[in-house]
C-alpha cells in the first residue's frame, strides 16, 4: 500500500514538472519568436484616392528585406524602379512606379536578424475620385 502511495506521489510530482516544463519551453519559444509581420503604408485593405509614391515598411526589427514584388489584378507583376538596399534595417521604402487606378497586391520576403525567413503579402486598391 505505501508502494502504491508513493508511486502514485512520484507521477503526480512528474505531472507537474512536465507541465512546468512545456510552459517554460513555450515561453521560450515565445521569446525567442522571430519577427512578426511589418506594419506597412499603404495597410493591408487600402484604399487611396492616388497612387503611393512608396510602399513602407516597418518592422519590429531590423530585417534584410530580399524580395518586395507588385502585382496588379490581372496577376502581372509590376517592374520596381529601384534596386533594393539590403542591409538590415527597421525601416525600409520602396519606391513605387506610376500606377493606374486598380487593386496591387504586394508580396515580400525578408531574413531576420538570425537568419530565419519570414514573408508576407497585403493588398491596397487605387481608386480614382474617392
């Protein structure tokens, strides 16, 4: 009976540091989390009155931006005019060329400061007489 008594204590004490563990290791994980999606000008769901002379980025760190391309609402992708600085940094520009009146989806990808990929899209409609 005290054998059973004290195994039954050792798996509650087991339970217990199992559950302490995943919590830290999630915390951790929190923690450790890479960047999250940058807040951007034009936002997510945009709709201007005239086209953006630049798209912005602003990361919540600093972040090789790799790869920031446009398309427009047949799907075809739209040239940059500038070639892209890439140094890390929480900021970035993008420098857009004259676009039409219609609905451009940008999607982009960049490296975080320890080298994990992120990426994302948004898209911003162009409206004229808005």
């Amino acid at each position: 009976m005290a054998q059973r008594r004290d195994l039954l204590g050792l798996r509650h004490v087991l339970s217990w540091l199992g559950l302490c563990c995943t919590v830290l290791l999630v915390g951790m994980n929190v923690a450790l989390g890479h960047s999250d999606a940058p807040k951007t000008v034009p936002a997510d769901g945009s709709e201007l009155a005239a086209a953006p002379d630049a798209i912005r980025f602003t990361f919540p760190e600093a972040v090789r931006l790799t790869a920031v391309r446009v398309f427009d609402s047949a799907d075809e992708e739209i040239g940059l005019p500038d070639k892209r600085d890439m140094s890390a940094a929480k900021e970035r520009d993008i420098r857009m060329p004259d676009l039409p009146e219609g609905r451009y989806r940008v999607e982009w990808r960049a490296l975080s400061e320890d080298g994990h990929p992120i990426s994302g899209s948004f898209h911003f409609t162009v409206q004229s007489g808005n």
